[in-house]
C-alpha cells in the first residue's frame, strides 16, 4: 500500500521592516525584509498586485508590518501580513532621502539570514523616531550618522571605543543624543568612511 505523505510547512510569523520591492511576473512581488526574528530575507507574496489581493495594502514600501513567511526549497514566500505602521514619508523629502539612504546601506551591507536584534531594534527605533518628530536639516544629518555608526557596530564593521561608545551603548535616539553629536560630527563622517571603504562592498 502506497503512504502520502503531507508535509507541513512551519509558518514565521514576525516583525518586519520592509525595505525594498521589486516586481515579477504579471502579479508577483520579491520583499527585501528586515525581520525581528529571522534576520534579513527576500520573500514573494503571489499575486499581490492584483486589485483583489488581501497583502496588497500590507505590504508597503517603508512601513513594518507583521508578516507570515514559509520556508520553501528556495525562497521564503509571504502568507499573510498586518500593518503595524506604515510611515507617511512622502510628504517630507529630506525625511524619506535619510530614510532610503539608510535602507540603501542596509541592502549593501546585509547578506545571508541571521537573527541581529540589536540591528532590528536599531532600525525600527529610528524609524519611529522620524516618523512621529520634526528636526531641521543639521538633526537629520546628525541622525543619519548615529545610525550608520551603529548599523555597522551590530554588523562587525565598527569597533566602539570610548569617544563613540554614549551614541552605541543603546538602540534609542533623543534629541539629547543628536544634539551630543554635534561635537563628534566630523570625526564620526571619518570613521564611518574609512569602515565602509574597509567592507569593499
């Protein structure tokens, strides 16, 4: 007698950013995901550019959302998805400029899937905190540089020492903070050059 066999799928469900996406096919989208639990992964969901599809509006450019994937031979593939926030940025140019650089660095940076909570707390903190503050040009210069200086700090790219180590001792960001900045400013720009010419990415 012939035994089939139904294998489950486990299904992920968690926190992610949502960073990038790119269209294939006639209805399929690739989602480069910045997740709470599974590190950095691509995920399709099918058929989510059709007007009928229940992901469409939860799966954002730019916003985090709660997201099912499973695991199949060769890629994740999303099942469901629930916005959690999704951030008005479009309104804000210089807003939206420091956010795609900083997801621009993330997608240069990140390879392969590995679980970094600090880097993921690190992220989502910022975002929030752009989201719901205003700031002048210098304050976002100034954000931007915290962020990288630890976006590579969580990465192995940068080693803290005693001058950097107020803005890597947290995942937070304050407008304390930003302002401390004002005086590593130039220094900070430095070190973060010469680690990214270090990566050779």
């Amino acid at each position: 007698m012939l035994l089939l066999f139904k294998f489950m799928h486990h299904i992920y469900t968690t926190k992610s950013i949502i960073i990038k996406s790119v269209s294939v096919g006639e209805a399929n989208k690739i989602y480069f995901l910045l997740t709470e639990d599974l590190g950095f992964i691509k995920a399709t969901a099918q058929g989510v550019r059709l007007g009928k599809s229940k992901l469409k509006g939860h799966l954002c450019d730019f916003s985090i959302s709660n997201i099912s994937v499973v695991k199949g031979r060769n890629t994740w593939r999303i099942t469901n998805a629930e916005t959690l926030s999704q951030g008005k940025f479009i309104g804000n140019i210089n807003k939206l400029f420091v956010l795609k650089n900083i997801f621009s660095l993330l997608l240069r940076l990140l390879h392969g899937e590995e679980k970094n909570t600090e880097l993921f707390l690190t992220v989502e903190s910022f975002y929030n905190f752009i989201l719901i503050n205003e700031f002048n040009t210098d304050e976002l210069k100034d954000i931007e540089i915290v962020v990288v200086l630890r976006i590579l700090y969580y990465l192995g790219y940068f080693k803290n020492n005693e001058q950097f180590s107020v803005f890597l001792k947290d995942t937070a960001l304050s407008f304390e903070l930003l302002n401390e900045m004002k005086n590593f400013r130039k220094m900070a720009i430095k070190e973060i050059n010469n680690s990214l010419k270090e990566t050779h990415l």
